[in-house]
C-alpha cells in the first residue's frame, strides 16, 4: 500500500524564462502527481505536489536540477494541506 504526501516547493535562482515550468510539469506528470507549477512574482517558482511519497521524493529531488539551462539556489520544501487539483497543470 503506498502512502501520500503532498509538498508546496519554493524554487529560487535562474529558473524564470528557461523552461522550468514546462519542464517540472512534464516531470511531475510522468511520475503521476496532481497539483501545480507557478511563477511567483519575486522570480521564485512555486510548486505543489500531491501523490505517492516515492514519486514526490523524486519530483523534489528533480526540483534541485531542473531543465538545462536553469541554475538552482534553493528548494525550500514544506507540506501542504491546502487543496489539490485532480491533475498538474502550469498556473
């Protein structure tokens, strides 16, 4: 029986305008997780992910590198409770 976890990610450094969203959304999408990617307007990214723990242990993982041609500071990860929708989306 696997166990869920849901996560919100607050991803800093070069990760605006480099396909950072497109790509985390593909990622988190081949894992099967539900939730959301977003620009923040402080050039951070926001990323909530709900499924199984596994596979959001992978997506953070990921988080850390992301497309080629980001450049990742930091990846502040907390859980979440709020709502999740049914699938991951770009917001």
């Amino acid at each position: 029986m696997s166990r869920g976890r849901t996560v919100r990610c607050v991803v800093s450094g070069r990760v605006q305008g480099v396909y950072y969203r497109a790509a985390t959304c593909e990622r988190a999408t081949e894992l099967g997780l539900r939730g959301w990617v977003r620009n923040l307007p402080d050039r951070r990214v926001e990323v909530v992910a709900a499924g199984d723990v596994d596979a959001v242990g992978a997506l953070t993982a990921w988080l850390w590198q992301g497309p080629p041609v980001a450049r990742v500071a930091t990846v502040g990860v907390e859980e979440w409770t709020g709502a999740v929708p049914d699938d991951f989306s770009i917001r």
